[in-house]
C-alpha cells in the first residue's frame, strides 16, 4: 500500500464528494479542508486517477511526518536523493487549529535558505516561487518540477507537518481545450465549466456500461465529459434548436480531437417537460443536469425581478422531475443543478424540494448543510450553484 494526498481545488466540499464517490469505501484515511490522505494498492494508477478527477488538483504521495524544526533537513535529504535542486513548497492545512498563513511564510524562508545552501555547493539551484499562497498546477508545470525537479507538499497540523512529494497535476492545457477549442462555444457567459461538468459525473457514481442522460445538455458540456469518462451510453436533449446543433458539432470535435467515441450518442430536440415521449420508461440510469437557471444577471436587478426568476424556474423544475420519474429506472439517481440567488446579505434558494420528494425521489446528502446539498460559487458571479444528488425509490 502506498500513503497518497489529495489537494482539492477552489470547491473542496465537492471535491471531497467527488473524491469519496471516485475511491473504494474506507480508504480516506485523513480528511481536512483543503486535502485528504488515503491509503491506496501499490499498482494505483495516480496519473489516471489524476484525470479522472475534476475537483482535485495536485495528486502527491506521503514522504514522511516530521516536526516544524525538522523540515529543512527533510526537504534537503529528500533532494539531495534525488540529485534535484529545482524545487517548490506549497503548505496546506490538515487540521482547523494550524496557522497556515504563518506555515507557508515560514515555507518561502526555507526554500530561500536552501537555494542559497545549494548554491554555496556549486549546484545549480531555483526555488519557484509564486504570487499566490501556494503554486498552481501551471506553477508546477512551467517550472517542470515534475520532470526535473520538485514541488514538495506540506499539511501543517497542530503538532506535527504531514510532508509528500507532488506526483501529478491536473491537465491544465487539455481542460481549456475542451472549454474554449470546442468549435461552438456557449451562447450564454457563466455556463457549465468542464471541471464541474466531470465532478458531478463522478459525483453520481455511474458505471460505464449505463445509460446517462441530460436534459438540459446546453453546448454538450456533459455529454463530452461522460464520453471522457468512459461512458458507453449517452442521451443529450435540449428545447432549443441551436443547442441541439451546437451540442451535436461539439461532440464530433470531441470526439476527433480526443479519440474517443461511446458506444451510442443520441442527442435530440425535447423539453424536458415532455421527454417521457421520447423516452422508454424505466430506462435510465443517472440524469445529470445543469438547466435553465434563468437570464444572466448584473447584480443590480431589483429583488422583485429576482423573485420572478426563481419563481418560474421552479414550476420549470417540478414539471422536469415528473418527467424525470416516468424515464429513471428504480435506484436510478439524479445529480441536478439549481440556482441560488444571492442579493446582498438575501438568499433565493430554490424551494421545490418537497414537490420532487412527493414524486419519488430521496435527497442524498452531499454535505451537513440543512438541505443536504453542496454550493459551488465564484467570487465574481451573482448566482452560485446548488448541487443536489436524488434517488428514485
């Protein structure tokens, strides 16, 4: 058994979802905010677990613990093994009483004082540093401390420091690609990022050999994530035409430019009101969805414009999952976006909950929040996601 870290991205409670769906039950062996240790089999493929996770970007595995006073001399040690002297620190926490702050200055001291040591020894030696806290996978990327280097990882605790060595970073350049080199981009700003598009795919704990379907499927975004997962059966629909077309070219680019291709791909032209016409019943698996969240906002619509949008987008919603109940199969499970509007210190959620539990369907907690969900926001947007996992019963 090997000892590996997961450091998560800017979402850790839907990375640590994704994380717990993606591994075998009871291999977390550490769980903090920031990161988690697990206890995987030698044979592990790290790099395709890498790729296979979209809310984790650093993939390392355990060097050893060691106390504050102690850390220049095992990161020195652990160097001079490797004959490598272009190396980073990034220092996350492990535990809610460490001063990571003060951690990650006491880092930047240390990997300046090694660098300087290393020099005074007639090698060539560079500390990458970076503007931010902690460096970026393109940090580690571009200062090629994966293959030439090293960028250490160190989990303060309270006591003791939690120190591994980077093995992996998310694929940067292949997650803009799939954005932004797609031929149709999506019409509206603010939509789907292939990442979150991947999480909650996992999130839903499909197999390969089931049937996935989106009813809301926009640009395709899902669909060309399930198809990069190894999803062998995927249905995408959308009430718009444009979509539609969008969604269908997207997908033949996906497919060319990642050599990958499902073993069936339908997408066509439904409201999602009405896909019980299209659609077997009991027939599918896992729905995943970001729908129509409504227009995009400025942040300075009235409250009452606000309240308008939510109010339609949930007669929207109740009318989906009564759809959603006829098509899904017994156990088949829903991961599902809802907005949730944000107007100074007031929160819109929506409030259909109740209405989709009376058509067949239990919530599934992602977190201990009190409607079991878990919120994905960026600083700069107006309207944050609320992502909610159902199980027909």
């Amino acid at each position: 058994m090997k000892t590996i870290i997961f450091i998560f991205g800017s979402n850790p409670q839907i990375s640590l979802a994704e994380l717990n769906a993606v591994l075998s039950p009871g291999v977390l062996k550490l769980i903090a905010r920031e990161c988690a240790i697990a206890e995987l089999p030698d044979d592990a493929d790290i790099p395709a677990l890498q790729a296979r996770l979209g809310g984790t970007v650093k993939i390392g595995q355990l060097v050893g613990r060691v106390r504050e006073n102690d850390l220049s001399g095992a990161l020195k040690k652990a160097l001079d093994e490797e004959e490598k002297y272009i190396f980073g620190i990034s220092a996350y926490s492990a535990e809610s009483g460490a001063n990571i702050k003060a951690v990650q200055e006491k880092m930047k001291r240390i990997g300046l004082g090694l660098k300087k040591e290393f020099k005074s020894r007639g090698l060539r030696s560079r500390f990458a540093v970076s503007r931010e806290d902690n460096l970026s996978s393109v940090a580690v990327v571009k200062n090629k401390l994966l293959t030439d280097g090293m960028e250490f990882l160190v989990l303060a605790g309270a006591n003791e420091l939690i120190l591994g060595k980077t093995l992996t970073v998310q694929d940067f350049e292949k997650y803009n690609l799939r954005d932004y080199g797609r031929p149709v981009p999506s019409p509206r700003s603010g939509m789907l990022p292939p990442k979150l598009a991947q999480m909650i795919i996992n999130i839903s704990k499909i197999h390969k050999n089931q049937i996935l379907l989106d009813p809301f499927c926009g640009s395709g975004t899902i669909l060309q994530e399930a198809a990069n997962l190894g999803i062998e059966s995927i249905i995408g629909s959308d009430n718009e035409a444009d979509a539609v077309s969008g969604s269908q070219k997207n997908l033949a680019w996906f497919q060319e430019e990642f050599k990958v291709k499902p073993r069936s791909l339908r997408i066509f032209q439904c409201d999602a009101r009405k896909l019980a016409e299209k659609i077997a019943t009991d027939s599918i698996d896992a729905i995943i969805a970001e729908p129509y969240l409504g227009p995009p906002l400025t942040g300075r619509e009235p409250f009452s414009i606000i309240q308008k949008n939510r109010d339609e987008l949930e007669i929207l919603y109740a009318a989906a999952f009564k759809e959603f109940a006829k098509i899904l199969k017994l156990g088949g499970v829903i991961v599902f976006i809802f907005p949730r509007f944000e107007k100074k210190y007031e929160i819109l959620e929506i409030r259909n909950l109740d209405q989709i539990k009376k058509c067949g369907f239990a919530v599934e907690p992602l977190s201990e929040n009190r409607r079991e969900s878990a919120v994905y926001q960026k600083d700069i947007q107006h309207l944050a996601r609320e992502i909610f996992v159902f199980r027909k019963i």
